[in-house]
C-alpha cells in the first residue's frame, strides 16, 4: 500500500497542471466571487435624472435617495430625455427618472392632489429597479406623514396624542440568532473548497485509465499485490492531496479575507471526511467507467450538479423547495452545510455529526463499489 501511494505521489509531483486546477483555479474562483459579492454593498449604481422642477424641494429629494444608499444620481437635461429613453430601450441604460415641474409645489400642497414622479426603466432589469422603486415608495410614505402630521397639529391637539396617531401599528424587532458571520466569503470559500475537491476525481480517473493502459494492471496479477492494497495506496495518495488542497484554500480565505474558520478541530475533522469522500467517490468511478472521457463527464455532472443542488456557489434557501429536497442527497450539501454550523453559526464536532456520518458513508460506499468492481477492471486491463 505504502509502496503504491509513494510511487503515485512522485508522479503527481511531476503535474504541472495538478497544481492549477487543484490550487491556483479554486483560488482564482474566491478571489473572482469574493471581490464581487464583498464588495457589492460598497457599489452604487448610477441613475440618470431630469429635475424639470430644479427648486430646493427637488434637490432634497435627490439627496434623499442617494442617501438611502445604492445609487449614484447623475443629472440629465431636459434634451436628453428622448435619447435616454431609446437608450433604455436599446439596453443601453437601466433607469431614467424623471421630476416634473411643480413638484415642490406639489408635495407641499395640502388639498390633496398629487404630483408623479416618472420612472422610465428597462423591463429586464429587475433587480437594479426594483430597489429604487422600493425607496421612492418609502419617500413618497415619508411626504405622506408630513401632510397628516402637518394636519395633527392643525386641530390644537396635544403633543402626546399627535404621537400616538402617527405612530406605526407595529416595529421591527430584528433578532439575528446564532450567526457570528455572515459575509459573502463565508459563502464562497468553503463552497469552492468543497467543489474543487471533487474535482481530484479527473487525476484519480486519469491515473487508473493509465495504469490499465500500461499494462501495470495486467502485470499485478503476476504479483502478490492484493486489490484492497493497490487501492488503499491509490486512495491514500490522492486522500493527502485531497487534504492539502483543503488546508491550502481555507488558510488562503483566513489570510487574505479574514474568515475565521470556528473550532479548528471540528474543521479538520470535517475536512478529512470532505477528503474521504471525495476521493471514495473517485476510487468507484475509477473502476466504472469506461474510458477516461466518460470518466470526465460525469466527474464534470458530479461536480457541477453537485455544486448548484449543494448551495456551493449561492445559499440554498434561494432555491426551490424541491430543488432543495433534492440537494439533500449530495454530499456537497452535507460538507456546506457543516462548513457553514462551524464557521457561521459557531457550532463544533458534536453539532455536526450528521454530516461527518454522511460523507463517511459515502467513502466507505466508494471504497465497496471500487472492490465490487476491480475484478471487472481488471479483466478489461487484461484484454
């Protein structure tokens, strides 16, 4: 067994390419994401304006909204308007708002009329309208309070009673419980690390289909080698590149990012198991698959499928009900999950043990499939 993890170290040693799919692409991928998404809150949109109004009352409400935060307003003329509403319909542009004139005047009438506020935006563009719609209602219910609260103090009321009209039917007691974290990158690296692990398969699959080709295979019958050995070697060779591609990237988003990663032991325990099981997985398809092709596509639906049904690459409350019974099955999910109870939610070995049970379940069932099936293997190695 010792014999056959050194000699399959000294050959992944001598992949170049070994070391940028395992190490430097998974990186890549948390920079990538973790530079966008971490840095969203801090990014403001620019929307166009035309303030045919141009008064105090309408500056105001344009401070107002940038002031909400999220966008950055930038002034338009009124010759613009034209052109800036083909633009949005060309795609060009996203939102195009528009203040009439008299709307100081109307905002500070009390006989009841209106003013409209246009916003003229693009129907595809959903989520960078969505928000401001969001804050002009908010404002508009602001101006609203104003009038009524003007109107209070017009009946010669106390004070006390003015407040007790005004004051909303209910609040907002928000109470986050059990999170010490909830940045993007406590999303993002875990869930690369888990999905990049998964992808030791491809060498592992590579490997074999080479052994067999060679001739190595064929020739261990001729040895006192045993199955159980060569496959242990196997699995213990890519287990340790399994396990240092783990420490690497987590180590990586702790330094660079500052994400603190919990109980270190309930950590590297869960990593070994992460280790395990995705190595376990690599030893089954090793001895299923036909060829080295077929072995990478489903290496690519394992991983791929595993990673959108898991909640790798966006969490899994945002999907389906069913997609998310579904995600339950994959030991993605298992892994993410228990990465996200210790370093979000601050939990340890003993809250995460169905997971632990989980991804051990799935090695050990990779381990029996590969010694089901090496006769098999063989046999083909054999011609």
């Amino acid at each position: 067994m010792w014999n056959v993890a050194r000699k399959e170290w000294k050959l992944l040693l001598k992949e170049k390419g070994l070391f940028f799919w395992l190490i430097v692409l998974p990186i890549a991928f948390i920079v990538l994401f973790g530079t966008i998404f971490n840095g969203a809150g801090n990014t403001s949109l620019k929307i166009s304006y035309i303030d045919l109004d141009q008064t105090t009352a309408s500056r105001a409400f344009i401070q107002a909204i940038e002031d909400a935060g999220g966008y950055k307003m930038v002034e338009a003329v009124e010759s613009e308007m034209a052109d800036k509403i083909q633009q949005i319909r060309d795609g060009k542009e996203t939102v195009l708002l528009v203040i009439p004139r008299k709307f100081g005047q109307g905002i500070e009438s009390q006989e009841g009329k209106q003013t409209s506020v246009t916003v003229y935006r693009d129907a595809a563009a959903k989520a960078a309208a969505g928000p401001l719609l969001a804050i002009l209602e908010n404002l508009a219910n602001g101006y609203r309070d104003n009038k009524v609260k003007a109107a209070l103090q017009a009946t010669g009321r106390s004070k006390s009673w003015q407040e007790q009209v005004m004051a909303a039917p209910f609040r907002i007691d928000d109470r986050p419980e059990n999170a010490l974290t909830n940045s993007s990158i406590s999303q993002y690296v875990p869930g690369y690390t888990v999905m990049f692990v998964f992808f030791v398969i491809i060498s592992m699959i590579r490997r074999f289909m080479s052994d067999k080709e060679s001739g190595m295979i064929a020739r261990m019958r001729s040895t006192t080698i045993k199955p159980i050995s060569y496959l242990a070697g196997m699995w213990l060779a890519y287990l340790a590149v399994a396990l240092i591609q783990c420490t690497v990237l987590l180590l990586f988003g702790h330094w660079v990012y500052g994400l603190q990663l919990g109980d270190i032991t309930a950590i590297a325990l869960l990593v070994f198991a992460l280790a395990l099981c995705g190595t376990g997985l690599g030893l089954a398809l090793s001895m299923l698959v036909r060829s080295e092709n077929q072995g990478m596509a489903l290496t690519q639906l394992l991983t791929m499928g595993g990673a959108v049904l898991g909640g790798l690459w966006f969490p899994i409350d945002l999907m389906p009900s069913t997609m998310r019974a579904i995600g339950h099955f994959t030991p993605q999910f298992w892994a993410q999950k228990a990465f996200q109870d210790i370093i979000v939610r601050g939990m340890h070995t003993a809250d995460i043990w169905q997971s632990l049970l989980v991804l051990a379940a799935v090695a050990l069932a990779g381990l029996a499939v590969a010694l089901l099936r090496f006769k098999a293997f063989l046999k083909t190695a054999l011609g």
